[in-house]
C-alpha cells in the first residue's frame, strides 16, 4: 500500500499512521452475517452494535444459533422488539426465507465474480451495493472490493483529495487491493482529527 501510494505525500502518511490492515473472521454464519449488516444500514455504527449486542445476549441465553432461533416462526418479530425497523425486518425475514428453502446457496455464493454476486444480491429488496460490498469484504473476505456507496470511504477520498489537491483514482491505483485500502480509510475516519 505504501509503495502504491507513494506520489502522494499525505495519502502515503495516512496509510503509514493506520498500520497493517488484515481481514478478521467475523464468527458468524452467512443469515447473521446478512441480518447484522442489514441492521446497520444507514444508521450509526454505535447504534447497530448495540443492537446487534442484545441479539448475541439473547441468543447465547438461548444456547442456540441465530438461524435456529430464527426457523421458529414466532421469533421472526425479535428484531423489531429491538428497535429494528419493520421494514428492516421484513427484508430479514426474506433473506431468511431464502436460505431455509434453498434459493440462496452460500456454496454458489462464494463463486461468482462480484458483478455476478451484486445481481443475484440485489434481487431481494434491502440488498444493495453498500450491503453487497460488505458481504464481500467481511464475511467472504475478497480483497478487491471498493464500496463506492459508503460515507466514510466518500469522505475520506474527498479530504485526502483536498489534500493532495488532486482527484486520485484510487480503483485504478489500489487495485487489487481495494479492500485493504477501504480498511485504512475506515480506520482513518477514527483518527483523522490526529492527521489534519
């Protein structure tokens, strides 16, 4: 990354001051991978961990997995007792409904190309490019995914942008590593009041 981003004084900086970057497992099974991002949509990060939070609770309380708690049709409005959205929670159910009866495989998931994963994803309603993308990064762990639709990677670009006072194509350059940069400029997002 350094090596790539070595026109480019401030944005060489930044990635220094970030450090390694590596793709962590998330421990969850594709339905909760989903539902977690879901939940998260255009809310704040500090909100869906809090309610993604008292998901986990209520599930190891159970002693069971999300999914399994989920196939008992009475648990399908869990969510929204939470402060999930119906809307949400709908979308959710969906999902749901999909990997139960088998229309939605993970097997076959994993082996399409992205242009392919966006299609197939963007069937169901509640999925988009921003959910894609983050199904993509976190839980099947592609390295060369950059979610043009998230605010901070939008904001991070435009500041570093200002900075260098250039606009840098950063597909172009960062490819194929595009996940890894979209991990530094998160983390960015955190400590960019120390950089400025």
């Amino acid at each position: 990354m350094i090596e790539k981003s070595k026109n480019y004084s401030f944005l060489k900086e930044c990635i220094q001051k970030t450090g390694i970057k590596k793709l962590e497992k998330t421990g969850l099974d594709l339905f909760s991978f989903i539902t977690r991002t879901v939940i998260g949509q255009q809310i704040s990060n500090s909100a869906a961990e809090s309610i993604w939070l008292k998901v986990e609770t209520h599930i190891n309380l159970k002693k069971t997995s999300f999914y399994d708690f989920y196939t008992e049709r009475k648990n399908r409005s869990f969510l929204t007792k939470l402060g999930v959205s119906k809307r949400k929670n709908s979308y959710i159910n969906n999902i749901f409904e999909e990997l139960f009866c088998n229309r939605l495989i993970e097997k076959e998931l994993i082996l399409l190309n992205s242009k392919k994963f966006h299609k197939k994803m963007m069937k169901y309603k509640g999925i988009g490019n921003w959910t894609c993308n983050m199904i993509e990064i976190f839980y099947l762990k592609k390295i060369n995914i950059w979610p043009k639709n998230d605010f901070v990677i939008n904001k991070i670009c435009h500041l570093i942008n200002q900075k260098e006072n250039t606009v840098i194509n950063y597909e172009s350059i960062f490819s194929p590593y595009l996940t890894i940069l979209a991990l530094h400029f998160w983390e960015l997002n955190k400590k960019f009041k120390e950089l400025e």
